[in-house]
C-alpha cells in the first residue's frame, strides 16, 4: 500500500509543479523579456522483483526555460540597427521641417529681400520704398540668426540625449555584471539547474543596452556572459561593467564626444560608437548637423561679400560712396573665430591663425584639420569629410605665411607650433550668427552709381560713351580707397577727359586727368565697329585701372570730346540698385553655378534626401525587428491557449494522482477490516 501512496503522492506533487510553472507562465504573459518554460517529466527509478521492475512513480527532471540564443541575438542587432536609424529620422525630420518651413526657413526672406531691392530701384528717391529695403534685410538677417539658433538648440538637445543615453547605459551595465554574480552564484547551476528569472532578467538587459549602442555578448564561465562595442572594447567582464561617459571634445568644444572609464584608464571611443540610439545621434550630428552648419554659414558670406561688395561701389543720397551693407566678412574678428585649437595641444603652443575668405563664389562648405609635425614647421591640412591630405608643405622661418586653399586662405600669424598641435578650420564657423545690418539710414542705401559720363554738345561724330561700369572703388591688394575716390564727394582727379584726333594716320584718342596727365598711353588707336575699352580692368595695372571702366562705340569725329566726372546730384540714378537686386538671381555660388536661393534650395534638399532615405530606413528596420521578434515569440512566448490546455492537462492528473492515493487508503481500509 505504502508504494501505491508513494506513486500517487510523487504524480500528486510533479503535477502541482506542472501546475505553478504553467500558472507562472499565464501571469507573466506580458513581461517583457519573459521566457516561457516547461516542465520536464521522468520515471523514478523502479523496484526490482523477481517478477520483474515496478515502478515508483515521477520525478521533475527539469524545469526548462524555452530560449533560442540565436533569436536573442537577432532580436538585439534589429534592435540596435532601428534604435539607430529611429534616432537619426526624428532628428533629420526635425531639422527638415525647419529648414523647409515657409515661415522658419530662409527661402521666403531672400525673396522678399530682393524683391524689395527691384521696387526700390524703380523709384531710388522713394524713402519708404528704401525703408522697406532695410526691414526686408533685416528680416533676413533674423532668419540667419534664428536658424542658427535653432541648429545650436538641436544640437545641445542631442547632447542631453547623450548623455542621457550614456547614464541608462552605465545602469545597464551595471545590472548586467550584478545578474552575471548572481546567475554565477545561483544554488544548483554546477547541477544545470539554471536560474531561469535571472536569465531573462539579463537577457532583456542586453536587449535594451542593444537599443543605444551595438553590443557583442559572448558566454563566460559560470554561465557569465562578457559584452564589448563592436570593436572589442569591453564594457562587462564578469561581474565587473566598465563606465562609458561623455566630455567637452577637444577639437570642437561645441559639441560631447565618448569616453570609456576602465581599470584607471579614459578613452575616447567616438569611433568605436555605432548603432543604437547613441550611434543614429552621433551619425546625425556628422551627416546631417555638421553639414547644415557649414552651409547656411556659407550661404551667409555668399550673401554678405556680394552686397557689400556691390554696395560700396555705388553712391547714397547724400553723394557719399556706399559703405558696407551687411557685416564685414573679414574682420580681425571674424578671421580668428574660424580656427579652433585642439584641448590637447601643447601647452608651449602660442601659434596664431587666422582664416580670410578670398571667394566667396569658390568657399567650399566643411572643415578641415591643420596638423603640425617635426619640429612644429611642417604643416598637413586634411578634410574631415574625406580624410584626404589636401595640402602640405612646410612654414618659413619666420612663420609668417598663407596656406591658400579655394576661396580662403588659412593666415599664419606667428608664435610657434609643436609636434601633433592640431587646429580646426572652419570658414563658414559663426557666419550666419554673425551676419548683421550695417545700413541704418534710408540716406545711407546707395543705389546710384558714383560716376557718369556726358558727350560734349559740340561732338560732331557718331560716338557714343555708356555710363560705365564700377569694378571697385578699393585697391584689392591694400584694402585702401583708389587715389580717385578718396576725396568725399568728388572724383580726386576728375574730370577725366577722351579726346579725338586724327594726325593722318587714322583716328586715336587720349584719355587725360583733370591735370592733363594721360592716363595710360596717349594716342590709342581707335576701332571702329567695337567697344573701345578707356581704361585697364587689372589692378595690378596702377594708374591705367581706375577702379572703373567705360567704353565708347561708333565713329567719333576728330575733335569730339567726353567727360567723366563724379556723379553729384544723381539722385535719381538706379543704377547700383538695379545690379544689388540683380544679385537675387545671380549664379554667385558653387563657382557661379547657383544664386543664393538655389544654394539654399541645395541644402533643403539635401536633408530632404537624407530625411526621405532614413524614413524608409526606419520602415525597413521596424520591419525586420518585428519578424525576429515574433520569430523569438513564437520559441519563448505565452500562449495563453495553449496555456490553458496545459492547465486542464496537469489538472487531469493532478486529479488522477489524488485519486491513485484514494485507492490506496480504500485499499488499506479494507485490509483492516478482514483482521477485525
């Protein structure tokens, strides 16, 4: 009877087991991370007769946590592949939206600008049509600067975000080495008896470690597991977690780089960061916020060199010659704050550069490096968007010297470099922050141009002398005001005379000074049916360039003369403001191969590009996080049905069991009964 018991009460107590486990099962049907698990059955030993074995009843072999390793694992690289691309779609959407916005983008100021800047020249004595001028210009000096506000403020969002996702990191980090203890540590583990909870503990763990940051897990003794970046770096050995952290980085003080903390030692390992939220916010502040920078600073110079530059050769209302319209482009200032030293520079570095924009048609949008070797003279300039060499050479002694470059060139100012001193170069760096209004006045708009030409009435040929062209009215070599312009007001040597002769060898003429001085050769041979040139357009050429040019076509007569003289009293003259507004559609980018709303259109579109590409990006790894997660669903997930059949299955022989035991006490009873 007792061995009837005993198999009754061993179904009895296995079924109960089976019982709790698919109960467990039910109730953590929604724990994320929860594996299912089974019970495994096997016969106890038997009892040997001469009859043969009898059995003894069940035992519980197992209680078996149902989890493919290799699912995990796909579960965790799609989830670090759609962390990443997540990351960098809601951060590209974002700046998309902002650049693309018809009321936060630059697009609609620009238009409205140089729309202005046409009507005004319709009627250039207008003071409200040169005051509508000046509130559209400014409009577009707050679109610059209120992009550039909102770059900085997405890009100090995302330094929070890393370092947010730097301290959920070291969390997890540190609850995987506690697991890994734990697990290590478990009663029954040399048995095989594994700590199931546990397991699932630290595999949704490294789940969630795998949405910031691309891991690599690898089995340890102890049924530990190690995780290290994709590189190797470890992060967990054991029961001991590195610490990752961020820092000011040292070539751009602006933004964070990654550091690993480990045995004493810091490393940055920026590199080493890919996939994962961290990783999607790392690429979006290298593909797309570095690149949004640069450009619209670009743009901003564009904008700023050609208006200035045009405006300061015309003449405001008051007969003075215009000044600059928006901030200096090459200020002291402004030429120093485009290079960045290295925080690891040496200490004994007291190098000074500076970055002067030379073209602003040819400025290329990036950055490069300057890196100094050897005895701190030898110079190599590297593009941080290629990572090409560019440029190299070797500075004088002194050091005083250029490194020209398209568009700009990186001025060596003096003191001394060292060995492995590097310098960030950034032409566009704070342009469009630093763009600002120079013209307050309506007065102050020059929209005439300050020269004008007049045939004398006497002329009896059929010359004919246009109203010039103004180049400059600034030496390009010294930045100084030409000799003619240098007097307030009035042409220095004015009026310049053309003179028609003809001494029998055919018809020349002889351009004079209000002095009598020719300038350039006397007697120039005139050519019928051409313009005739009157004066050099090379500055190089000193007194024959005049900063101007004008050219007399048709056939003058001996005798004729034209006159050339400042332009006082022309205030009616629209001349510089219909070239200021032909500045709108003037291809002054990219070499002269687009205007400035094309140039804009370009960088809207470009983050378009990448906006559109990252979305299907998302799409694509949603998807294929979703198959492998219902691919690890279907190995380790509830499913309460089946659940459910298990419990009427286990609740069967629980029953059966009690009653085998029911069976044996009637039994018993009835054995007693016979002895009474």
């Amino acid at each position: 009877m007792a061995g009837l018991i005993g198999i009754g009460l061993t179904g009895i107590l296995s079924h109960q087991a089976a019982l709790n486990t698919t109960g467990n099962n039910i109730t953590n049907a929604n724990t994320p991370g929860y594996s299912r698990q089974e019970v495994l059955f096997e016969t106890q030993e038997g009892q040997r007769t001469g009859a043969g074995t009898i059995g003894s009843g069940v035992n519980i072999a197992d209680i078996r946590r149902l989890a493919n390793e290799y699912l995990v694992q796909q579960v965790r690289e799609d989830s670090t592949l759609f962390g990443e691309q997540e990351a960098l779609n809601s951060e590209l959407s974002r700046l998309d939206n902002l650049l693309g916005g018809e009321t936060t983008g630059l697009s609609t100021a620009l238009n409205n600008f140089f729309a202005s800047l046409q009507n005004a020249a319709e009627d250039p004595t207008s003071l409200p049509q040169r005051q509508l001028v000046l509130s559209e210009a400014q409009q577009v000096v707050n679109r610059f600067q209120a992009l550039n506000q909102e770059f900085i403020q997405q890009r100090e969002s995302i330094k929070t975000q890393m370092q947010q996702g730097i301290k959920d990191a070291n969390t997890l980090l540190k609850s995987i080495a506690e697991l890994n203890l734990a697990i290590s540590e478990s009663p029954g583990i040399a048995q095989g008896q594994m700590p199931n909870e546990l397991l699932d503990k630290r595999d949704e763990k490294l789940r969630q470690l795998s949405e910031l940051v691309s891991i690599k897990v690898s089995p340890a003794d102890g049924s530990q597991v190690n995780v290290s970046l994709s590189n190797g770096l470890s992060l967990v050995v054991g029961s001991n977690a590195a610490t990752l952290g961020t820092r000011e980085n040292a070539e751009d003080p602006t933004r964070l780089e990654f550091t690993l903390s480990n045995g004493g030692r810091t490393l940055n390992i920026d590199e080493q960061i890919s996939g994962g939220k961290l990783g999607g916010l790392l690429r979006f502040d290298t593909e797309g916020l570095k690149p949004a920078f640069d450009e619209l600073g670009r743009i901003a110079i564009a904008l700023s060199d050609t208006m200035n530059q045009q405006h300061e050769i015309g003449m405001d209302l008051e007969g003075d010659l215009g000044g600059l319209f928006f901030t200096d482009i090459n200020s002291l200032e402004a030429q120093r704050s485009r290079v960045v030293a290295n925080g690891n520079n040496a200490l004994a570095s007291s190098g000074q550069l500076a970055v002067e924009i030379t073209d602003s048609a040819a400025l290329p949008a990036g950055r490069w490096t300057l890196q100094f070797s050897g005895d701190g003279r030898n110079f190599e300039l590297i593009d941080q968007a290629s990572g090409k060499t560019v440029n190299q050479g070797r500075l004088p002694d002194p050091v005083q010297s250029e490194i020209s470059m398209p568009g700009f060139n990186i001025r060596v100012e003096g003191g001394t470099f060292n060995a492995g001193d590097k310098f960030l170069i950034q032409p566009s760096r704070n342009a469009a922050e630093s763009i600002g209004l120079v013209v307050s006045r309506e007065e102050d708009l020059a929209f005439a141009s300050p020269i004008r030409a007049e045939a004398d009435l006497g002329n009896s040929g059929t010359g004919k002398i246009d109203q010039g062209t103004m180049l400059n009215v600034r030496n390009p070599f010294t930045n100084s005001l030409l000799p003619a312009f240098q007097s307030s007001g009035q042409l220095a040597n004015g009026p310049i005379t053309v003179e028609f002769d003809d001494p029998g060898t055919g018809l020349v003429f002889t351009v004079s000074d209000a002095s009598g001085n020719p300038i350039g050769s006397a007697n120039r041979p005139y050519v019928p049916g051409v313009a005739n040139e009157l004066f050099s357009e090379n500055p190089a050429d000193g007194a024959e360039y005049q900063g101007f040019q004008f050219k007399i076509t048709g056939q003058p007569a001996a005798g004729d003369t034209f006159e050339i003289n400042y332009n006082s009293n022309g205030v009616s003259d629209n001349r510089n403001a219909e070239l200021l507004a032909a500045l709108g559609t003037a291809n002054t980018l990219n070499g002269g191969s687009q205007n400035f709303s094309e140039g804009y259109a370009g960088l809207v579109e470009d983050i378009g590009v990448k906006t559109r590409q990252s979305q299907l990006d998302v799409d694509a790894g949603k998807t294929l996080l979703e198959q492998s997660t219902n691919q690890r669903e279907s190995v380790s997930g509830v499913n309460l049905d089946e659940e459910a059949g298990r419990l009427i299955q286990y609740q069967a022989a629980y029953n059966a069991s009690a009653q085998v035991m029911s069976v044996a006490q009637d039994l018993f009873n009835t054995l007693l009964q016979s002895f009474r």
